[in-house]
C-alpha cells in the first residue's frame, strides 16, 4: 500500500503542481488513498520531496545528495547537548532555536519508543510509552550526541 501511495504521489507531482500537504492530501483522498498527517509527513520525507515557493517537487531538480538535508545523527551531533529521563519522558537539551528542527527529526525518524514530541526553543520534550522505552531511546541519543 505504501509504494502505491508513493507512486501516486509521485504522478500528482509530475502532472500538477501541489502547494501545500493539505492540497496533497486532498488529492490523493481523490485516488483512494486517505492518510493523515502524520503518514504524509513521513511520505514526504521518505520520498525526499523539495519544498520551494512553487510547492511540492520531486528530488533531482539540480539538488545533490550534498545539499540534502542532514540526518537526525547530524543534526543532534550538531545542535544536541543532553538528554535527561524522568520516567517515561526525555527531556533532550539542545542549542538555542534548534529545537523544533530536532523534534521534527525525531518524527520523521519514526522511532518505535517514540509516541510524540513536543519542542520549545531550547529542548524537546519526548515521550515514550514507558520507562524501559524511554532508558533504551535515551541511550540511543547519548550515542548520537557529539
């Protein structure tokens, strides 16, 4: 089902322009494929969809694999400081303003230990369904942290 919904949203992109997630969602509604946010968040992400003022694009429109977006063991390398647990929640210290990107990251990872993020300026909140989830992610992190 999925490679189908991936190919479908790949017609869409050849044959019309798509503004925004929302538009994408509607027309693939329109094909038989209803999805919700989440799912195509993820499918964006998987199929590395470019987003300029035009809309929606596919990946190879002059853009290398040195100008694709780094991946979340980069970006916490980079902007990750600490990772505190208080049961079933982590409680990831980050640079000023990089947590949202962060927390996005951590989505589009769709970690199993992961049952959302919530993201401020300066941390990311992360909850995981229990407290063995949480130590197992929370020491995941620490190994990606620089």
């Amino acid at each position: 089902m999925k490679q189908q919904r991936h190919a479908a949203i790949q017609d869409l992109l050849v044959k019309s322009s798509v503004a925004s997630q929302d538009e994408l969602r509607r027309k693939l509604a329109g094909r038989g494929f209803h999805v919700t946010q989440a799912t195509l968040s993820r499918d964006i992400h998987e199929l590395r969809l470019n987003k300029g003022p035009a809309g929606y694009s596919l990946p190879g429109n002059g853009e290398s694999d040195e100008d694709a977006l780094p991946g979340i063991r980069e970006v916490l390398e980079s902007f990750g400081l600490e990772v505190r647990q208080a049961t079933n929640l982590l409680v990831l210290l980050t640079t000023t303003g990089s947590a949202q990107p962060i927390a996005a990251g951590i989505d589009y990872e769709d970690w199993p230990e992961v049952i959302g993020t919530i993201a401020g300026d300066d941390n990311v909140l992360i909850i995981c369904a229990d407290e063995k989830q949480a130590s197992t992610l929370k020491t995941r992190i620490e190994g990606y942290l620089g």
